[in-house]
C-alpha cells in the first residue's frame, strides 16, 4: 500500500525504513532537505515541498504525520487544504488527545478522516516494531490495517493468536473514534513515567545500602544513622539490575533498558539528572482530576520530574528561611557538596 510520511526525524524516518521493507511505497517530506534525500536513497519517492507531497499521494491520500505536538495542529490544517474528501490524515505524534477529538470535527466537515496513533517503542522501533494506540472512524482505521500490521511488532513468536482475538496480540489496536489512541498513549506515558520513577528510586535505595560505612553526612548530628551495622552492603547495581531481568516479577522491556544503561555507565557520569517532560504526563493527571480517579503515583512521578527541572529550589530555600526564622537553624551544604 502507498503511504505519505511528513516529519523525518527517528521517528518517522525510521518508520518508513520498516514500512519499506515490507514493500510498501512511500512517500516522503520534510523541511530539511537532507532527511528526505538519505530516505529517497533507501528507495522513497522524495517531495520538495508540501504540495509535490500531496501531488504525488495516490488517492484516497494517506498522509502520516510524526511531527512535535506545538506544531501537529498548525501542519495538519495546511495539509487538509491541499486533501479532498475521503482522503485520511494520520497523528502519529504525542498530541494532546482534545487536539485530535477538535481536528477530527473540523476535518469531517471536508469529509477528510482524522485518525490519531499513539505510537510507542521509541528509537528501537526499526527492529522491534511499534506498539500503536489508535483512534479514528472504522473506514480509516480498516484501510490503513496494512500499514499498522507492518509498524506493529506482530506475534510473539511461537504464538498463534486465535482469529477473535482481535489484533491486540499483534501489537496495534484500534481504541475508540479519533482522540481515543492519543488518551490511550498518555495514559500510557503516565504509566512510564510512575514505573521509570519506582525503578530509579528503588535503585537509589540499593546505592545507599553502604550508608553505614560511609562518611557522616552533614545531618548527622540531627539525624544519625541509627543501626550502621544494617547498611554495610557495597551492592552492585548493575549485577542487580541484571539479575531481575531473569525470571523476576519486576522484569520488563525498562528494566532491560536500566540495566543497559548502568553496564555501560555504573556511576551515570553521563547525566546530570535534569528529566525533560512532553506533555503526556500532564495531560494525564488533568484527566484524573476532571473524572475525580486517584494517581498519587502518577501524580508523584510527575512532580519529581518538575524537581529535577530545579523547580523545587525556590521552595527547598524558603523552608530552609522558615526554618532559620524560627528556630535558628542554619542550613548545611547539600549531600555531596
Ligand atoms: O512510548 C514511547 O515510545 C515513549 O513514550 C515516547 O513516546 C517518548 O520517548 C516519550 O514521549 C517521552 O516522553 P517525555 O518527554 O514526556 O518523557
């Protein structure tokens, strides 16, 4: 089958490569001349521009677009412009999913169907395949079933999913009318983000197993360790982290990635602990909030993401003032400092 593919970066640069491979034409385009020239030398038919683009899609046009969420909204209006009716506009990217539930009313006007694609695996996505969350109308999401089975990881091997089970086992799914995929996918993300957060602290309770041998810290005075003999232990965290990933309850594709990351990096010199967010796990708690669900982990995982942004220093000086202010306590240097 043909497909359209904007925004050329891991993502969808690699996407291509494996839509590709299992014989499908695409069609590719991107602002940067260069990302469309490497992927026409991989056999993709290149365009220059937006129009030249759409031109040469077959009809009805598949347009797939991974692109950042600021500007999914903006590209998408410009693409439908140049589209006719019938014709399928795919998010592939991280939009909040209000923004796919908008789009997808304003596109059926022109009778263009919006169907929006959480689309998880990241930059192993060539080799492993990609797991996709997707939302849209029936007929969209039934003419694009070729594309997803080959994005998808397909079967486990050895496994033979039985014809009502759906595609689920195949690694795509088709959630619910457009915005269902991208609510599915921040969920998702909200989910990572809690399970990233509970591995990264568990690891970091492993590392101070030694406490007891260690330096006195600056509030030891205040707050001594009171049972040195129980934290004598010098834990390998990369042996451990590898260890769980063999027959342990807690092993998972993150996991192995933990443990890839410590093998190669025991101390994490290459990081200084500032963790980025997109969006996704913001969006996810504003959910939980308008339905009145719980998500103290989510909730937790995310705030601690704004505290290793260095949101939490304004605050962390205040209590440090209150606590000058009425008791004289004067503030001692950081741990490591
Ligand atoms: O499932 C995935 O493949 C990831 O979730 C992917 O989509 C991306 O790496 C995150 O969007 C990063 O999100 P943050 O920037 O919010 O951590």
């Amino acid at each position: 089958m043909q497909i359209g593919m904007m925004g050329l970066g891991r993502m969808g640069a690699n996407m291509v490569r494996r839509l590709m491979r299992d014989g499908h034409e695409c069609v590719v385009y991107d602002i940067n001349p260069a990302s469309v020239a490497a992927l026409v030398t991989d056999g993709a038919l290149g365009a220059a521009s937006m129009e030249e683009f759409v031109g040469k899609l077959a009809k009805p046009r598949c347009v797939w677009l991974m692109l950042p969420a600021a500007i999914t909204g903006r590209i998408i209006d410009q693409v439908a412009a140049l589209m006719e009716p019938a014709d399928i506009v795919i998010d592939g990217g991280n939009s909040y999913y209000h923004d796919a539930v908008d789009q997808a009313a304003k596109l059926a006007g022109k009778g263009i169907h919006l169907v929006d694609v959480g689309t998880s695996g990241g930059v192993w996505g060539l080799e492993r395949g990609y797991c996709l969350m997707i939302g849209g109308p029936d007929v969209a999401v039934q003419h694009l079933d070729s594309i997803f089975a080959t994005l998808a990881p397909g079967a486990d091997a050895g496994s033979n999913p039985p014809k009502d089970a759906g595609t689920a086992p195949f690694g795509y799914l088709h959630c619910g009318p457009s915005g269902a995929g991208h609510f599915v996918k921040m969920v998702h993300n909200g989910i990572e983000y809690g399970v990233m957060a509970a591995y990264a602290e568990g690891m970091n309770i492993l590392k101070s197993a030694n406490a007891g041998k260690r330096q006195r810290t600056a509030d030891a005075e205040t707050s001594p360790l009171e049972n040195p003999q129980y934290y004598q232990f010098d834990i390998d965290l990369p042996q451990v982290a590898e260890v769980w990933r063999h027959g342990s309850v807690i092993g998972s594709w993150l996991l192995d990635l933990t443990a890839g990351a410590l093998k190669g990096d025991p101390g994490l010199a290459n990081y200084g602990g500032r963790v980025s967010d997109s969006g996704e796990g913001r969006w996810t708690l504003k959910a939980a909030i308008d339905t009145g669900v719980p998500a103290p982990v989510l909730s937790s995982a995310l705030f601690d993401r704004f505290s290793s942004q260095g949101e939490s220093e304004f605050a962390d000086k205040l209590l440090s003032a209150m606590r000058y202010a009425f008791g004289g306590h004067v503030e001692k240097p950081k741990a490591g400092k």
